[in-house]
C-alpha cells in the first residue's frame, strides 16, 4: 500500500473517464497510476451522484478557490495603499 492520496478532483475525474468516456477501468487505471480497486470504490462513491450534484460540487469547490484569491488579493491592494501613502508622505 502506497498511502499515496488523491485529491477529490483527480477521482472525480478517473471516474468520468469510465462513466462519461467510456474507458475501460483497467486501461484508465493503469494511465493514472492507481490501482482498480481504488478506481472502483471512487465510482461507487462518485459515479451515483447524478450530473448536477457534481456540477453543484465543483461550483463550490471553485466558489471556495475565488474566495480564498479575492481575500490574497484585498491584503496585497491594502498593503499597496499603505505604502503609497507612505510614499506620498515623504515625498510630499
């Protein structure tokens, strides 16, 4: 056992690979590296969720990434202003 971890996006996607494309489980496991026992326990996790709830689950995920950026971005745009005013202050 290699205790190698995946993320949810990675199994989501090996297992689109079977059900939407119709690969085999065999031919995309041995393309992604992982084993058929755990590409068929991603499909009996994910592969019942119906077409929307994982579409609801990725908008979530990307929801979560642009709050996260937008947070990283207002603390670099409030550190730039500090700093302008300062700047201004010297020169000033």
């Amino acid at each position: 056992m290699s205790g190698k971890r995946y993320t949810e996006e990675f199994k989501i996607e090996a297992v689109r690979q079977v059900t939407d494309r119709g690969h085999s489980v065999g031919e995309v496991a041995g393309r992604l590296g992982i084993t058929t026992h755990s590409l068929y326990a991603w499909i009996k996790k994910f592969g019942s969720k119906d077409r929307a709830s994982l579409e609801h689950d990725e908008a979530q995920r990307e929801l979560q990434r642009l709050k996260a950026e937008l947070k990283r971005v207002e603390e670099e745009r409030d550190i730039l202003k500090k700093a302008a005013t300062y700047f201004a202050k010297e020169s000033g």
